[in-house]
C-alpha cells in the first residue's frame, strides 16, 4: 500500500478532523443525557447507544491504523525489538505527555459515553481505561515490528498512567483538582515546514498541568477565590532541529471553564469540551530564563 505526499496531507487533516469529531460527537451526546439522568437509577444499559459507541470506535481504530500506516508503520518491518536508545532521547522526552494526555483523554471522555449508554461510573471508568491501554498497546506493539522505530516502555508506560489517571482521580477525590491540558503555538521549526501538522511538532506543543486552588483552598476562604481561574505550570521544548535542544517551564493561569456560571445543558456542554485545552492566559517562564508573556498560548 502507498501514498503520495498529497494522500499523506490529506489523511493527516483527515486524522484530526476524525479525532475531534469523535471527541466532540461522544461529549455532545452523553454530557447532555447524562445530566438528564437520575443517580440513583439503577444500571440498564441501552444497547442501542452501545452499539453506536462501538461502531465509532470501530471506525475510528481501522481510520488510526490506516493513518499510521501510511506515515510510520510502511517502512522496513523486523522482528519485534525494545527501543531503548531513543526512548528518553527522542524529543526530550517531551513525547511522554503526549502519551500520556492522549491515553488520558481516551478513558475520560469514553468513561462519560459507557455512562451515557447505561453502565454504572465505576464500570464505565474501568472499561474506558481498558479501552484506551488496549488500544495504545497494539500501536506499541506494531511499533515493535516497525524497524525504525520499535516498542517504547516510556511510551506505553506515560499510556499506561495517562489510561489509568481518571480512575485513580475517582479513588482520591483530591486529585480531580489536578487535570491535564495542552496547547499550540507555531514554532520556528513548524514555519520552516518540518511537521505537516502542528500534532507533530512538540516545539509548537505545550503541556499543562491545571491545578484547581479554589478547591484546594480551606472551606473559610474558598468563597472569596473565583472557581474559573486555576494555576498553570507548563512545558515545552525548542531548538529539537536548529540549535541546541532545551527544555522550557511556564507557570501561569488557566481558565477553568466548568467554573463559569450558567447551568444551560448547551452551555456546560461547551464549557466541558472547551476544557480539555489551555487558552492564552497570563504567564511567566521560569526557565531557562524569566520572560513575561501577557498572554501565552
């Protein structure tokens, strides 16, 4: 099977229009329903629901295998082998989050739709972050048998933590004050045409943690602390082609979305699928050098 560098574009565009439709598609769907449903109901799952759950999904894998494919796994094969060397190496390692909020994303959002579809929370988070490790265990795996690039224990470990990260948020609470976020800002690398797509760049990649301090707060003075404006500390990497490669840190605001008023079911629908994303906010880098930024993407 080949592809021309045109076919190579177009599936790329295809790969983040399918990934934000499946995204989008599932929030629209159980985030309203969800809201309409009484807690105390017991489990009775509509199969129906189910049933378009697993047709997405389905389409979804066989569209992901097609579009990695044609872009890492048509190389040389060989026999399963470690990456070892380039594990750590590779991008700094900043690829690590990347796994890890993607695997992360996958059982959060997917957790919501076995919701929707009628399973309990405590199932719907298991078999969610069943989904999201089986599914970045078979691209690691193929990996392995691609010559160039081979099976990542950093790699399937940030996927194994990122799976398991919401599941772990529902067994200690305070966790849930801690989320992951990312963001893009074109680099210098990325307008000399390195990548295709900004995905791929981790120098116009930035990575967030989101820290809820309201809730963090003592219950006296969390009245006084407005719930849509969190700490941010970010990550990034430049100069991974021209130059010496470097590591940067962010520390700054994010805007908590869910914490805006308006209960409207269209308006906390929006509120919920904006939030996975770091908007520009006030913000500091703190190495390798202090630089104020007014607002950083």
């Amino acid at each position: 099977m080949q592809f021309n560098n045109k076919s190579i574009s177009e599936l790329m565009g295809t790969k983040q229009k399918l990934f934000f439709l499946i995204v989008i598609s599932l929030l629209i769907n159980n985030t309203y329903c969800q809201n309409q449903k009484d807690s105390t109901k017991s489990e009775q799952v509509d199969y129906l629901k189910f049933s378009l759950i697993t047709g997405i999904t389905l389409g979804g894998i066989a569209a992901g295998h097609l579009i990695q494919y044609s872009l890492w796994w048509n190389g040389e094969r060989s026999k399963f082998h470690f990456n070892w060397h380039q594990d750590w190496v590779h991008d700094l390692g900043s690829d690590k989050f990347g796994h890890f909020y993607f695997s992360y994303l996958v059982t959060d959002v997917y957790s919501q739709a076995f919701e929707w579809s009628g399973f309990d929370k405590q199932k719907s988070l298991i078999y969610a972050c069943s989904l999201s490790l089986l599914y970045q265990t078979y691209v690691e795996i193929i990996d392995g048998f691609t010559a160039n690039l081979g099976f990542s224990w950093g790699d399937f470990s940030a996927d194994l933590l990122g799976a398991g990260y919401p599941l772990l948020q529902q067994k200690v609470p305070i966790l849930k004050n801690f989320n992951l976020k990312i963001s893009f800002e074109k680099s210098l690398s990325f307008k000399h045409h390195t990548h295709r797509v900004i995905f791929d760049d981790y120098e116009s990649t930035y990575d967030w943690l989101s820290i809820n301090v309201k809730n963090l707060l003592p219950t006296s003075m969390q009245k006084y602390y407005p719930s849509f404006i969190n700490l941010a500390i970010g990550h990034s990497v430049k100069n991974l082609i021209f130059g010496k490669p470097y590591h940067e840190l962010y520390i700054g605001i994010d805007w908590n979305l869910e914490g805006l008023p308006g209960d409207f079911w269209l308006w906390k629908l929006l509120k919920r699928n904006l939030n996975y994303y770091h908007f520009p906010a006030p913000t500091i880098r703190i190495y390798p050098d202090v630089v104020w930024f007014g607002f950083k993407f």
